[in-house]
C-alpha cells in the first residue's frame, strides 16, 4: 500500500501554471481561424465581436449568468466523476459520496471502493474532456466565445484531475483507492 497524495496547495499552484500553457491551446487556434490576422487592434477582432454580440450582450444584461453557468458546470463536473466511478464499482452509486473540501476549497466526488488503474484514470479524464475539450472544439467551429472560455474554465478546474492522473501514470497492476482524506490516492 501507497499513499499518492497532494496538498490543496499544490493542486492550487500548480493549477495555475496549467493555465498557461491551457490558455496557448485553446485560445491560439481560436485566433487562426476567427479573427483577421493582418488588420490592427480592433479590427482583428471585429468578427470574434460580431459574431459573439448576442454572447456579449447577455453578459452585459445578465452579470449573474456566469456565476450560474460555473457553478452549474462545478456540480456537472463532480457528477461526470461520480458517473464514471460508479459504472466501475462493484456497488454502483453506493460506493459514491459527494462533497466540499474546506481546506483545498474544492468539491469532490469519492469512490469508496477501489477501481482498476485505468477505471480510476477514465473517471479522472472525463470531465476535462466533456466540459473542456469539447467546449473549445465547439468554439472553434462556431466562433462561440462563451464556449472557448467554458471549456478553458473547465480545463483549469481539470488541473487537479491531471496532476493525480500523473501521479498515477505508471501504475499498471493492483487496484487505486481514492483517499478518504486528501487529494489522490491508494494503490492496494
């Protein structure tokens, strides 16, 4: 048995040197295909706004809505995890329990029974593919900006997920508990 765990910390600092290079891969293909490279600041950026104006305009008229959509997005997030686990576990949703982490500020979705390495990895990727990749895929074949910025959003909460899906690369036999008081894991 070995722990693999992280510090709310690390998952915080580390979350935030994701960025970055998060921010590079959704946001420079997004500015090859919507704006017109060439023209100077703002004419560059007049079709991402024309197209995005209805976009735009509810945010202006509706401040709230973002608030929403984030917190819509943290418990679709948590859910897509607790999924995952539960189409892996013996017992099903049983084995599945929710909640906040006070210190990391962070909810969570715990399985309190062990899965195979690459089930416990499955149900780590899922809402960063679901509620980051795919949103910025969308954004780039519609020129929705709601949709880039989502899926960045959704990519940067995904930060965590990743590191523990590094810490887990190279576990191949034996079955990965999900820790039941940090962030990471058991390999039994």
């Amino acid at each position: 048995m070995k722990e693999y765990t992280l510090t709310g910390r690390q998952v915080n600092i580390y979350g935030l040197l994701f960025m970055l290079p998060a921010l590079l891969v959704a946001v420079i293909p997004y500015i090859l295909i919507w704006c017109k490279i060439g023209r100077g600041w703002p004419d560059g950026l007049l079709p991402v706004f024309d197209r995005n104006l209805v976009v735009i305009q509810q945010m202006i008229h509706a401040p709230w809505f973002p608030i929403i959509l984030l917190l819509a997005g943290i418990v679709l997030h948590e859910l897509i995890h607790g999924a995952c686990m539960a189409a892996f576990a013996k017992k099903g949703w049983k084995s599945v329990s929710f909640g906040v982490n006070i210190k990391a500020i962070a909810p969570y979705a715990h399985c309190k029974e062990p899965l195979h390495p690459n089930a416990y990895r499955f149900s780590l990727v899922m809402p960063g593919i679901l509620l980051g990749d795919v949103p910025v895929l969308i954004s780039w074949l519609t020129g929705n900006i709601l949709f880039l910025f989502f899926g960045i959003l959704f990519w940067w909460a995904a930060a965590g997920d990743v590191m523990i899906l590094w810490l887990s690369r190279n576990i191949t036999d034996g079955m990965l508990q999900d820790h039941p008081d940090k962030i990471g894991f058991i390999h039994v």
